[in-house]
C-alpha cells in the first residue's frame, strides 16, 4: 500500500529524474546538489540501513536531532518512507539520528552519528561505544528500496510539539503550500520542521529547493544563478 511519501519519490526518481531537486549551500563554499534520481537513490540507502541494519518498521519513531541540512531531509524522506514517525524536538523515540552523538541521550534503541560535511567518508573521531556511523555504513546498501511491511496511512508521520500528522495527510497538512514548480529558497536558519514542509511543499508541487545555511550570505549572484523562483 502506498502512502504519500512513497508516491513522492516515485515522482522524483521518474519525471525530470536528472534535474536538481535539492541544493544545498553550507559553511566553507560547500555546495551540493542532489537530482530527484541521486536523491531518491540517497533515501534508498539510507532507508536500507534502517531496515536492514537496525531492524526499524513501520510505526517506529526516529528522533531527527539534527539542524536543517541535506542530509536531515534525507532522513525525514527515508523514515516516511518506511512507514516511520519522525519526531521533531525532545520527544520519546525509538531510534536517534544525530550530529551531537557525544551529547545523545539514553533511552534509545541505535543511535546514528550524522557527520554533516558532504565529503565525509565516516565520523570524525572516536563514537561513543554502541553509536553507528551514518556515513561509513549508508554507501555499502542498496540503491533500490523494497519494503518488507506495508505502511499505515492513518499512523503518525511527524511529530512535534504541536502533535502528529498521519502518513495519509503528510503532504496534505504538514507540507507547506508552494507554487507549481517553484525554485523554491530555504533558510536553514528557520529550523529542520519549517525546511522539511517546505521542502516537501515544493516537491509535491513539481519544485525543488535551494536550502542555504544561516552563515551564507544569499547574494544576487547566487539567487541568479540558481534561478530562484516563485513562493
């Protein structure tokens, strides 16, 4: 059974596969930019690893402690896709992706260290004992995603301190209202909740999304130059 999440990705990986879907611009000139193919592919690795390494099903929570960033819109997709709440802020969950796993708290099934740099091939140091390392482990799953339990669309898809929207109503009521193919600016700055039903509001709308950390001055040459368009 599909939920909007899955009919999502199946748009991005199939209409205008190669053009950019998520660009993103970070500390240090770092620029990465994710085709609705690589960006599908990205979400089957990562939606692989949980399913396959850290045994996670549908109805599962997985806690994002992450900032707004490529790779945290990446989780969100691999987590809806599999039929997963994700859960926004300091609520209870099952598992926990993080850019802080020295910090991270107990209470958790796995923890995932997130190292945010593009070009990191695996943590930076040592991890705390137990803690999986997200990029040395995501490159070695499959490209393809199969799921082994269908989701439910009347379960809980994002929670936050507001409560939960369900699977069924993802891009109803959570994503944000966007027009049709829009080049769509995000600022990182406004948080991960507002970046991801932004995100998705342009997405489902034929869009992409141009999401540029805090520290990047958003200059005329860069907005030129990715073509920014529309609200």
């Amino acid at each position: 059974m599909n939920i909007p999440a899955t009919d999502l990705l199946t748009a991005l990986r199939s209409g205008h596969s190669t053009s950019p879907r998520l660009t993103w611009y970070g500390p240090d000139a770092e620029r990465v930019e994710l085709s609705g193919r690589v960006l599908d592919n990205w979400v089957a690795k990562t939606s692989n690893l949980l399913q396959d390494e850290l045994d996670a099903e549908p109805g599962m929570r997985l806690r994002l402690d992450l900032p707004a960033h490529w790779k945290s819109m990446i989780w969100a997709l691999a987590a809806w896709q599999l039929g997963m709440e994700v859960v926004l802020g300091s609520g209870e969950a099952d598992l926990l992706a993080t850019s802080e796993p020295d910090t991270a708290e107990g209470g958790f099934d796995a923890v995932i260290a997130v190292p945010l740099p593009a070009l990191a091939m695996r943590w930076p140091g040592d991890l705390p004992a137990g803690v999986l390392d997200y990029a040395a482990e995501v490159r070695s799953h499959g490209d393809v995603f199969m799921a082994h339990n269908d989701p439910d669309p009347g379960a809980p898809a994002v929670r936050n301190s507001d409560g939960a929207v369900r699977h069924e109503a993802l891009l109803s009521e959570f994503a944000a209202g966007h027009e049709p193919s829009a080049r769509l600016l995000v600022r990182a700055a406004d948080g991960l909740e507002a970046a991801l039903a932004n995100a998705l509001g342009a997405w489902k709308s034929d869009g992409s999304v141009v999401l540029v950390h805090g520290d990047v001055e958003l200059t005329e040459k860069l907005l030129t130059a990715e073509r920014i368009h529309g609200d």
